[in-house]
C-alpha cells in the first residue's frame, strides 16, 4: 500500500485572480475546473506544475453561508490577508532563472534569491496573501 | 468579484519591513506601501497583528540581528549597522531586552548550529523573531484589574 500527495488546498479571495495567477504568472496548468449548480455553483478548481501530474493545488473560494457563517468568512478571509493561513513550498532547478521568469510576468517577490544553508531560495506572495518558496535545493549529503 | 483579504494592504507593510529591513526604514515608508495616512496605519496595523509597526519593526532588526550573531563572525557593531539600527547603545539595551542577554553573550550561547540547516529561511525569520518586552513603561504588560 502506499499513500501520495494528491491535493493541497489554499483559501484564497477571488478564484479568478487566483486562476490568473497561478497559470499566466506561476506558470501551472489547470488540472480540473468543475462547476456544480447543484452545490450552489460551487467551483473545484485545481492547478498545478508542468510535469509533475499528480500533485495540484486547490485554489479553495473562502465559501460563505451554509459552509460558513459570515464571521467566520471574515475571519478566515482576515488570516488569509494578514499571511498566516497557508504556504506552500515549491522547488526549482534554477531559482534564479525562476525568479527572472516569473518577475518578468509581474510577479511582486518579497525576498530576492539568496544562499541558504538549504539551497538558494526567494518567496512571493499570492494575490490573496499566502506565503510562496521557490527553492533550489542543494544536494545534500546521505541522500 | 470578491474584494480582496480585509488585510492584504497591511500584509504589504509587513512584507516591506521583512525585506527591506537594513535600509531607513520609517513607520511612513510602512504606511505608505500600505496606501494608508501614518496615523490610521498605526492603529490597523496594530489592530492586525497584535503589536505597532515601529515594533514589528524593530523585532524583526533584533531577530535579523540574532541570526547573524549565532551564524557570522561579523563583530558586534557591524550587525548593529546591518540590520538598520543606528546606536550601538540602544541597540545593546534593546537586544538584552528582549533576548535577556548582551550580544556578546547570546552569542557565545550559540555555536553555530547546523541544526538549522533544513529549516527554510522564511520559517526561522517568522519563528525567530523575539517577543517584544519593554519595562511596563508603556502599561501594555500591566497587571489586568477586575
């Protein structure tokens, strides 16, 4: 038997921002976009990198009534903005080569490239407020 | 469409502080990344993330200031300048406030710790950073009354 990693799931405001970013700034591709009137038009949207099929991000609408009731709404919507809800961590082959890439395409980076005892990494945010890593793992010893 | 996050424009401020940290950086330099007037900043920022921007501020300088203690050999008043303080006085005192030690000391508390080595960089600056202390002479830690 075995256990993968199939879906992680990032809150974020506004689906269309949300689709726009992660495909025409990070680059990803669209894995799934399902409407479902029956479930009140709930959209499952899910993204993910080129070449690694079975990994994707959930791109999750911070739903309202019944799922949530408004405070909680608000609240969740607040811990997304304020960058405490969610990360997610990338790798790269080239973080530089990244970086230039994806800046040229407007993405707003909180840290440039730099050496880290790890690897040489940078971060950006996304347009809702979660933390992103982009790092290119050194290789390390024992592995 | 949705609005954006309640406190996206905030995050902006922060992020400005975490990156840019070793220039002079200024509470209006913070506002102004946020789109707010200095003194309406101050309170939302306040409201937000629990603490003023000048602290944030000034916690993230002592923070950076820590890691560069236990993973440089830079001398002490060079960090001080690195991090964007200006007074290696104020920083001693604000360092042994909150660290309950003198650089030197929290350094030699420290070998350098390849324990770290696998934690990314943006975790160890979130989890790093001091909680700030003063002397109670702003009432904030004061006893609760009732």
């Amino acid at each position: 038997m075995t256990i993968k990693i199939a879906t992680a799931q990032l809150w974020v405001h506004d689906q269309e921002v949300a689709l726009d970013f992660w495909t025409n700034k990070v680059g990803f591709e669209v894995r799934a976009d399902v409407t479902l009137p029956e479930l009140g038009n709930f959209r499952w949207l899910t993204v993910g990198p080129v070449g690694q099929d079975d990994i994707s991000v959930c791109l999750m609408a911070v739903p309202g009534q019944p799922v949530m009731d408004d405070q909680t709404r608000e609240q969740v919507l607040d811990v997304v903005g304020k960058g405490f809800a969610n990360a997610v961590f990338l790798s790269t082959d080239d973080c530089d080569a990244a970086y230039a890439e994806l800046s040229g395409r407007g993405v707003d980076f909180v840290d440039k490239p730099e050496d880290r005892p790890y690897g040489r990494d940078c971060g950006f945010r996304d347009p809702s407020g979660n933390q992103i890593r982009l790092t290119q793992l050194f290789e390390l010893p024992n592995q | 469409m949705a609005a954006l996050p309640p406190a996206r424009h905030l995050l902006r401020a922060k992020d400005l502080a975490d990156a840019r940290y070793a220039e002079p950086l200024a509470v209006a330099d913070l506002a102004a990344a946020a789109g707010l007037s200095r003194a309406h900043f101050s309170r939302a920022f306040r409201q937000a993330f629990g603490e003023s921007p000048h602290v944030y501020l000034l916690t993230r300088r002592l923070e950076r200031a820590a890691s560069l203690l236990r993973t440089t050999d830079r001398p002490i008043a060079r960090i001080c300048f690195d991090v964007g303080l200006n007074s290696l006085g104020s920083f001693t005192t604000s360092f042994t406030r909150m660290y309950g030690r003198s650089p030197a000391a929290y350094r030699a508390a420290y070998p350098p710790a390849a324990d770290y080595a696998l934690v990314p960089g943006c975790v160890l600056r979130a989890y790093g950073r001091p909680q700030h202390r003063t002397f109670r002479e702003d009432g904030a830690d004061g006893p609760v009354i009732g």
